[in-house]
C-alpha cells in the first residue's frame, strides 16, 4: 500500500471483528514500531502483546477510552533505566514519548496497510496496568495500542486547516494564503 | 512507495545537498503530519517552516545535535493552552508530546517518500529557539525536523531484536522465541 495512502485513510477504530490476528501481522506491526527513530538510537522500547482475552478484559476495565472488542492489544513502554543511562534527564523524561510515540505511528501505518484497525488509548492507570501485566519498576506503560480487524469505517474527523496552524520563519507569520 | 518500503529505509540523514525543497513538497510534508491520530482530535501542533538563511543559521547555532546544512527545517510545536483547555493536565503535559510525535513520524515518511532526507532534532534550547522563532508563551517547541535532498546514503542503524523487547500478555513473558 502506498505510503500517502496509508497516511490518508488509517482511521482509529472502535469497532472490531473476533477475528484473531495471526502472529506474523504482529511481528510486521513490531518490526515497523523499532524502524522508528530513536534518540541518539537508544530505543527505549518494549512491546507487551495482549492476547489472552482474561488478561485484555482486565486492561480494559481500567482503561476508560477502551472502546471495542478487539482479540489484541499491545502495549508499548519505555525502559526508563536504560534513557536515562545512556540519554540523561532529557532522555528519560522526554525522549521516551517521542520515541514510543513515533513506533507507534509506525505501527498504526503498518497494521493499516495489512488490513488492520487500530486504536491508541492513553487513559488507562498506570499503577493497575502495570499490576495486571506484572511491569517492574522503571518500565513505564506509554501508549496501548488496541489492534483487531476493523468492524466499521469511520469517517476522518475534522482537521484544522494548514492555513491556521503552519508558519514561516517565525510564528505567526503565515505559511500559506488562506 | 510502499508504505513498508518507507519504514524500513528511511534513515536519518545529516548531510544535505543545497538543492531547495518546493512548496508542494512542504504542503505534502505538512498534510501528512495532520493526518496523525490527536487524543480527542484536539490537534495541538503548530508548524513553523523555516527556510530563511539566516533564521536557520541561528537555530543552528543553538541546536548542538543539528547537523548539515539542509535549506530547510519544520519546528512542530505544541499548543500548550488548546491543549489544556481541551484535554486537561493529561492533555498538556504528556499528550501534547505524544501527539506531536505521532505527527513527526508521518511527516519523515511522507519526505522519504518524496525523495527527501529527514532528521529530528531536540537538542536546541527551549528558550532560544522561542526567542528566534518569536514563539508566545503557551506554544511549547516539540521537535526539529531537519529537511533536505539527502547528499548520504546512511546505513541502518543497529536494532536490538524483538526477541529481546516483545513480550506476551505480562512483562518478562517473551513472546518471540530465539
């Protein structure tokens, strides 16, 4: 699938089928997550995948903005320890998001352009998500990505005009004629 | 291009030829980067494209990981107060960064895609670069996208293996085998 195409049309998802996702479409999905970049190439990363539907049911009931039923989910962490031993303070406390953040957007692409819906949900507890998958210390949950075959066909919300938002040498100078 | 294709050979390039970047190209660049998924659709990004000699010049000199000497870079800032008026504290201080992120990587694959080089920066001063980019308060500098015709062919870096990173419904539970 072409790239502009993918960009263009991936829709967050909402509704799901029970159709499972076969492992080797996980491993495409993680194998564009660590494509990323990644500062100074530190690659903060770990990837949880969620499957066993006990375990799913349990991240979604404290994950308010988890809506759908889809058969996997994974979560993506960073490894704070390791940004902050070879990155420092900007490392950990920054870098780690951005970074989690751009393999997510791979992932997104990816699962996507393999037929995939996906949904990004940010609103779990940390504390209960880290107990339910057993995450030590210094491990922090980013983003969960929920994954499954797509049961519906959002329309692309609204987006603000490039003429409000996109600047020229300095902000408020305007990039484009409205 | 394919979208896999643009994942996985997209390099961070730090060598640039003094080729300029079209107008359409940029557009294309920025289109792309709205097309990420935003928490709430609150869409917290600003864009300041920057392509005057001497503005670069001086975002260079206090950006010390900005190598090169590419016509042009994208600041991607977050909107700090749209962000909290529309999101709360979960939507200034983490989500902001997140989306921006997810933004970021759209916008190095839509560039590869179209033949050009790409490298994030977040090594410039905050202050700084607000002062140059006359930048108010309440809009936060995210990241620096460096953009040019790429004058290198960079080699992939290292990636640790997903063996090592990718685990199965709890952390510490490999889900790939070695």
């Amino acid at each position: 699938m072409d790239v502009f195409e993918a960009i263009k049309n991936r829709r967050s998802v909402r509704k799901y089928k029970p159709e499972l996702v076969p492992k080797d479409l996980v491993q495409k999905i993680l194998e564009a997550a660590v494509r990323a970049p990644s500062a100074s190439n530190i690659q903060p990363w770990n990837f949880i995948v969620i499957k066993d539907r006990k375990v799913l049911d349990m991240v979604r009931k404290i994950s308010p903005g988890y809506f759908g039923d889809a058969p996997l989910a994974i979560l993506v962490c960073s490894d704070k320890e390791r940004a902050y031993k070879l990155g420092g303070e900007l490392g950990r406390d920054y870098l780690t998001v951005a970074d989690c953040a751009l393999a997510v957007q791979n992932m997104l692409l990816a699962a996507y352009a393999s037929g995939l819906g996906t949904c990004i949900v940010k609103s779990f507890s940390s504390t209960a998500i880290k107990h339910i998958l057993e995450i030590p210390d210094g491990i922090e949950p980013e983003l969960l990505v929920i994954v499954g075959y797509p049961d519906q066909s959002p329309k692309p919300p609204l987006r603000r005009p490039l003429q409000e938002i996109a600047y020229l040498n300095r902000y408020g100078e305007k990039y484009f004629e409205k």
